[in-house]
C-alpha cells in the first residue's frame, strides 16, 4: 500500500498538471509534518515499551534464578526427606496403632500434665541425684543394723514377758489396741 506522502516525480507531475494540483500539493505539507510528528511520538512510545519490557525481561530472569535455587534446595531436602521416611516406614507403620489408640484415649488434661511433669523433670532429677541415691547407696549398710536392732528388740521383748505383772499389761495394751481398731472401723 502506498502511502499518501508525495515523493519528487509527484512534484514534478503536479508541476505538470497544473497550479491546481500545486495547490493540492502545498496543502498536503502540512498533513506530512503531523504525520511525521506523531511518528516521532510513537517512535518514542515504543522505546519506552522496548525500555520496559527490557526491564521487566531482567527482573523475570532474575526471579527464574532464583526460583530455581530454591527448587534446587528443595529437590534435595525432598532426597533428605524421602531417604528418612523409607527408613522410619516399617517403624512408623508397626506403630500406627498403637499411636491411634495413644490418640484416641488421650485427654488434653493428661497432655497438660505430662507437659508440667516434662517441665519438673530437671529439678526431679538434681533431687534424684543429690538426695535420694545417696540414700539408696547407704541402704546396704543400713540392712545388718536393722538386723541388729530387731534382734534385740525380740531379746528386750523376752525379758519384759519374763517380769511378773506384764503379762496383764501386756493384754490391756491389746485389748486397748482392739477397740481402737474397732472404732477406726466404725468411722471408716
């Protein structure tokens, strides 16, 4: 398609032609010059759009950088991930049930209380530790003394029945000892 923009052979044909066409012509001038103004506007226009596009093409190759370190990342903690649950698979899997029903019969109450217990543990153990273990260690020793001490409390006990007078004591006491017993009943 050719274009409305006279070239020289149409200057000389209008020459040619005549002072009307000469008039046509000078009028067309100024049709020319808008044209070539908006074609500088848009020649303008579209090297912005060059500009952007250049832009937002570097910003995308930035982001496609990116995006493919994390998939990389993530390709191998999915190999870390899959490699751990291959191995606890069979575990976890024997375990099933036994977690279901640890899920099922478990109360938030007893959740919260293991969670103060888990939060006493420190402090039992320094306890364990300090008071309770030394006391375990000495429980060797502690045995033949009480050993001892019971023997002669059967041999005190054999000379205290062998007193005139004890014996009736000795039967009060029991007697007192069961109506205790029968009014601790009672009450109970």
């Amino acid at each position: 398609m050719r274009l409305p923009v006279p070239g020289p052979r149409d200057v000389l044909g209008a020459l040619e032609k005549g002072a009307d066409q000469l008039d046509a012509l000078f009028g067309a001038i100024p049709r020319v010059l808008a044209l070539v103004d908006q074609a500088e506007v848009l020649l303008q226009r579209a090297a912005a759009a060059v500009d952007k596009v250049e832009m937002v093409s570097g910003r995308a190759a930035e982001v496609v950088t990116r995006t493919t370190g994390v998939v990389d990342a993530a390709e191998a903690q999915v190999g870390r991930l899959t490699a751990l649950l291959d191995a606890l698979e069979p575990s976890l899997t024997r375990l099933q049930p036994t977690l279901q029903a640890l899920a099922d019969t478990t109360h938030p109450d007893e959740v919260a209380a293991l969670v103060r217990l888990v939060d006493h543990l420190p402090e039992l153990t320094s306890r364990v530790e300090e008071e309770v273990l030394p006391i375990m260690a000495t429980l060797g020793t502690v045995a033949p003394d009480v050993h001892d001490l019971l023997t002669v409390s059967r041999e005190l006990n054999d000379m205290l029945a062998k007193l005139p007078g004890v014996g009736r004591i000795k039967r009060r006491i029991d007697e007192e000892q069961g109506e205790d017993r029968t009014t601790a009943t009672v009450r109970d």
